[in-house]
DNA sequence: ATAGCGATGTTCT
DNA sequence: GAACATCGCTATA
C-alpha cells in the first residue's frame, strides 16, 4: 500500500495527486492521471461525512486506510474517496478529476459524449465504471486500483474545497496545474 | 462566460 | 421538511 495513506488526510491527498488510476469493470480497463483531490478529515473536520460519527453510509471511511469509500452524491451520481489515516479516524481523500490516459472510447461510451470525461467527481466515477458496488474494495488489488508511482512533474495548486458549507476555510483542494483536468 | 434550475436518494433537523 | 462533497441543459450576454 501506498504508505502515505496512513497518514493525515492532506498529506494523503498529495501523494495521490499524479498518480494513475486504473479501473478493470465489465472487461475494459480504463485508466486516468489523477489531477484533483480533496482532502476529509474524521472527527475534526465538520464538512466531512465522518463528522457526525459512523452510519451506514460512510462506515467504510472508519476501516483500513487503502480502500475506496464510494457514496451516491445528491441521488443521481457516485463520488469515490481513497480512505486513509488510522483505523477509526474516518478521514479519505475525494478523488475530483483526472486526465484520461488509456480506454478512451470506453469513458467515451460511458459518459455518451467526447468531452468532460473525468472532470469532476461523479463524471470521474461515470468514465471508470464506478458504482456502490465498489464501496470497500482494496485499492491496491481490486477492480479499482492506484498504480504506479506518482509523476512528481508540475505545481500543485492549493483551494478551498468546492461545494461544501463548513469549514470552508481549509484549503484542501489540491489540482495539479501542469495536467489538464482540474478547474 | 455565467446563472438558474430540475433530477433524485440518503442523512439530518 | 431541508440539506447535500453534482451534473447537464437552457437561457441570457
């Protein structure tokens, strides 16, 4: 596993920035750069789901670092986070966006249109097949895995995190400029 | 380029 | 009942 996930949700989400994220669903395997990630802390962190404790939904986020905690956003779409940090401290890392690398005519078919493939965390999730189906899974040998190392090249660009009413002054957004992907 | 709005399920007050 | 870690379409500029 990827050792930096073990750490605070911040330092989590750097390391994750530039990394390739491969998906392998219904056959296909399709692959994007991450460009964009937010960081949620546990407890401490009010605009996080693990905020207010464990629910069904996010129980997920209080297990092992190293697994996807994927949740359906506003009814209609999916959004996947890598959890990290301890067991029982609920804190993941949104994965927002990425550059599509490898199978693109398959996130083409998937989003049913040519542009806007992976930017954004529910077309993200759209373009590599992701669904509750995937809540729980290792990220390190499941149907949806961070591979390779990360490709350190460009700046990393600091914000407040998009669409969310607390705590708005933590600038938890990371984007990678030097990739396209991000906002 | 930006603004407004509808869709829709789970969680919270 | 209201809010919500969103998206895509439509209208106006």
């Amino acid at each position: 596993m990827i050792s930096a996930l073990r750490g605070d949700p911040v330092t989590a989400a750097r390391a994750l920035l530039g990394r390739l994220l491969v998906s392998d669903v219904d056959g296909v395997r399709v692959a994007v750069r991450i460009s964009e990630v937010e960081a949620y802390g546990g407890a401490d962190d009010p605009a996080s789901h693990a905020y207010r404790g464990q629910t069904d939904r996010n129980r997920t986020m209080f297990g092992p670092p190293g697994h996807l905690y994927v949740y359906r956003s506003y009814g209609l779409h999916w959004c996947a986070n890598v959890v990290c940090g301890a067991v029982g401290a609920g804190s993941a890392v949104l994965l927002r966006g990425g550059t599509p690398e490898e199978g693109v005519e398959a996130m083409e078919r998937r989003r049913g249109r040519q542009d806007h493939l992976a930017d954004g965390p529910g077309r993200l999730c759209q373009a590599l097949g992701i669904t509750g189906a995937h809540d729980g899974i290792d990220v390190a040998t499941g149907a949806v895995r961070i591979e390779g190392r990360r490709s350190t090249q460009g700046a990393v660009v600091s914000t407040p995190r998009i669409g969310i009413t607390r705590a708005t002054n933590r600038d938890w957004r990371f984007v990678s400029t030097s990739v396209s992907g991000g906002r």
